[in-house]
C-alpha cells in the first residue's frame, strides 16, 4: 500500500487517520468505562475484581492506559459523592500495587498527588472526614513504600513529607499495609483469572502476584448498608504484600 504524508501538496489517507483516531477514543472510552463502573455510587463496596480487571488492562497497554486511566480517576475524584471519592481512592491504591513504572509517572505527578491531597481535612475544610482518613492512610503508605525509590518517583514520598512539615497529622504507621513496588517499566503481560482475588491463590495481574489493597482500620469491602462515607464499619481486610 503507498503511504500518504501530510505536507504541502500531499495527499492525505483520511480513511487510516479515522482508523487511528477512532482507535485511541476507543481505548479512551474502555478504561473510562471500566473507571466509572468501578467507582459507581449505585456500588455496595469496592469491585476488587473490576479494579483488578482496570489493573490488567492498563498492564496491557502501559503507556496509553496510564494516562488513561489517570485522566478518568482524576473525573472521577472530582465528584461530589463522598462514596465515588472513596471508591477512586481504592481504586488508585488498587492500581499502585499493581501496575510499573508508566502508572507511576502519571499517578505521582504533581497534578494528580495535589488532587488527592485536596482531600486532607486540614487542607479542606470541607471535605467529608472519612475521605480525609483514607486519603491520609493512603498517602503515607505510598510515601513509606517509596521512600527508597525518590529518584525514580520523588513525589510520592515528598507529597506525604511536605504534608506533615504542614503539620498534617497522620495516623500511626501500620506496616502491615506495605508493599513492595514495582518499578519495571512496559511489564509483558499474561491475562489470568482475577476470580481468587480476596481469597485462596492470589490472582496475577500480567506477570505479577495480586497485592491487595488493606487498611488494618477498616475493610474497603464492608457490606453498603454501611457504606455511609462517615461510617465505613470497621473490619481487617486481607494482608497485602
């Protein structure tokens, strides 16, 4: 087939430029849609196979689903519903724990950690309390898992460090919720069942061990009659990495 260059002159093949777009919205739409149904306001609790699932898929496609995913967690952290706040939170730590280097360049990036920061009570006053909580536990254990890696990704740790130079007060560290991160860049996926997650053999998402998400204050997965933002019961989740 003769290739088309766009210049002065030149013919342009207007069916393949459509192709490659269309393609792109394509993949855009997918991981938005999978974003939207993972943090939904209709949901009982975090989908941990469906944020598993957004795992996979951004593992997939590191570069393009990285940004991707970031832009509709970013949509989504915006919402007025304490409960979809709470949801895009264990969804970004689901993501953390799973995915390389490219979601970590888009996940501490000054845009998206600021953000999350907005979501500290002693930054916003108005923001709802519980939100508050799992905002803080999250960004100190981000910030204590990389602390060793702040050449590759600084701001993880710097964000949490510049938080308590505020005077920010976070919780007592829990190490049980450490892990182990996973800098590898462009990891060379496998899909596999996802249906073990939570419980028996973990579950892999491309090549590597399913880590979970745990709050060893209370279980991201509490039945939604209780899934009041401000009264999430408290319950030990299972261990992460």
């Amino acid at each position: 087939r003769s290739q088309h260059f766009i210049g002065f002159g030149a013919k342009m093949d207007f069916s393949s430029l459509t192709k490659q777009f269309q393609q792109v919205f394509e993949i855009n739409s997918a991981i938005g849609r999978l974003v939207d149904l993972a943090t939904s306001e209709t949901l009982l609790g975090p989908d941990r196979a469906q944020n598993i699932r957004i795992c996979e898929e951004v593992n997939m496609n590191p570069r393009e689903g990285a940004v991707d995913v970031v832009k509709a967690l970013r949509k989504r952290l915006r919402h007025k519903n304490p409960k979809v706040q709470l949801l895009s939170i264990a969804l970004a730590d689901q993501l953390v724990r799973n995915c390389g280097l490219e979601l970590h360049q888009q996940i501490a990036s000054r845009d998206f950690l600021t953000d999350l920061a907005n979501f500290v009570s002693g930054v916003n006053a108005d923001v709802d309390l519980e939100v508050s909580r799992r905002t803080l536990i999250i960004i100190q254990n981000w910030g204590e898992c990389f602390k060793g890696n702040r050449d590759v990704v600084p701001l993880y740790y710097e964000i949490y460090a510049s938080l308590k130079s505020q005077g920010v007060r976070f919780p007592e560290y829990d190490s049980r919720n450490s892990f182990v991160p996973n800098l590898n860049s462009q990891p060379t996926p496998t899909r596999q069942a996802t249906a073990a997650v939570g419980g028996g053999t973990p579950a892999t998402v491309g090549r590597q061990q399913v880590v979970p998400s745990r709050d060893a204050g209370s279980n991201w997965d509490t039945p939604a009659a209780s899934f009041l933002a401000s009264s999430w019961a408290p319950a030990d989740a299972p261990g992460g990495g």
